[in-house]
C-alpha cells in the first residue's frame, strides 16, 4: 500500500505527476527487475481516487509521466483527475529499457489541461523532445520542473509523487525525505 501524507490542498495551476503505476510485470508475488523493487505500486482505481481534482485549480495543467503500454490507462487516470489531453513531451532515454512488444528507449509526459489555462506565446517547450539523460529506476530529468519554473515563476505547483525536495513547490509521495514529508511547501 502506498503510504504517504494526504495530498496538499491547493488550488495548484501546475501539477506534475509521476504515478507508480501497476502492471502485470510488477503484480507477481517476487517483484523481479520491476518498479515493485523500488516503491510501492498503486492501481489504476487507488490513482484515480486521490482527490486531484480537488487540489487543481479550475484552469490547470498536469504534466503526467507514462509509458508507451501504459498510455490508455494514464489517460483515463489523468482523465478522472479532470484534465483533457492537449499534447505530450517524450524523453529518450540513453539505455534500452524492457518491453513486450517494443523495448522502448523513451517515457512520454502527457500534457493535459484543465478549464481555461492560457497557452504562452511563443510555446512553452521548442520541441518536444527532451534529451537523453538517465538517473536511477524511475528518476526523471529536471528539465521539466526547471522549463516549468522559468515559464510560470509565480504559480502555485505541486509535484505528486516526489522524490526529492524543490523549493517552491508543494509536495506529494513516499520518497520525500523525512524531513519535508509534513511541509505542503517548502520555501524558496
């Protein structure tokens, strides 16, 4: 079960979210070389519980992290958040990863919108690739976070299903260091 401090009220215009998704792979009893061996996973009907909808703004963005296999499903869960889908980043990856009918070298953000959030001009992301860079299991590069911070500087975020402390934004998941998990947001 995933144990973690309720998620922060809001109302938050950005949302950045990373779910720890279920799958077959990772379902089987010895978690094997699956996301199981690192956090605890969720299914889709505990993600589409969590009360997201009531933390976002009216107008909104939520940028959702997902895999190839996994993009029906994600855009159903983002869906009960109360967001539409608007378009998506992918980040390629520098080592081949595991797949059934692909090995895929690349995650997909999927861009999703709530309500009337303005789109910048000129657009926000010069393109929708984000460049090769690998952390450890799950880890995803900062560019997203930075791109976000210097376009909307002054919005109120939140990053569900953090791992690490970003000033500035209020935080969501397990893997907070123990000593932020009670602070909604931390301080700049």
């Amino acid at each position: 079960m995933f144990d973690s401090p309720k998620l922060p009220s809001g109302p938050f215009e950005i949302i950045v979210s990373d779910p720890p998704w279920r799958f077959a792979s990772n379902s089987d009893a010895k978690p094997g070389r699956n996301a199981r061996r690192h956090y605890p996973c969720m299914t889709d009907a505990e993600l589409m519980a969590l009360p997201v909808a009531e933390s976002a703004a009216e107008n909104a963005l939520l940028f959702g992290w997902t895999t190839a296999p996994m993009m029906e499903r994600s855009l159903r869960v983002f869906s009960a958040w109360g967001f539409k889908y608007v378009s998506q980043l992918v980040w390629t990856k520098e080592r081949i990863g595991t797949g059934f009918w692909v090995r895929n070298q690349h995650e997909i953000c999927l861009l999703m919108k709530r309500g009337k959030f303005p789109c910048p001009k000129p657009a926000p992301f010069e393109t929708s690739i984000i460049g090769p860079w690998q952390g450890r299991h799950s880890e995803k590069p900062e560019f997203l976070q930075d791109r976000i911070d210097q376009i909307w500087p002054a919005v109120p975020k939140l990053e569900m299903f953090a791992r690490r402390v970003r000033p500035g934004w209020a935080l969501f998941g397990n893997e907070i260091p123990n000593e932020s998990r009670a602070q909604e947001v931390i301080s700049t």
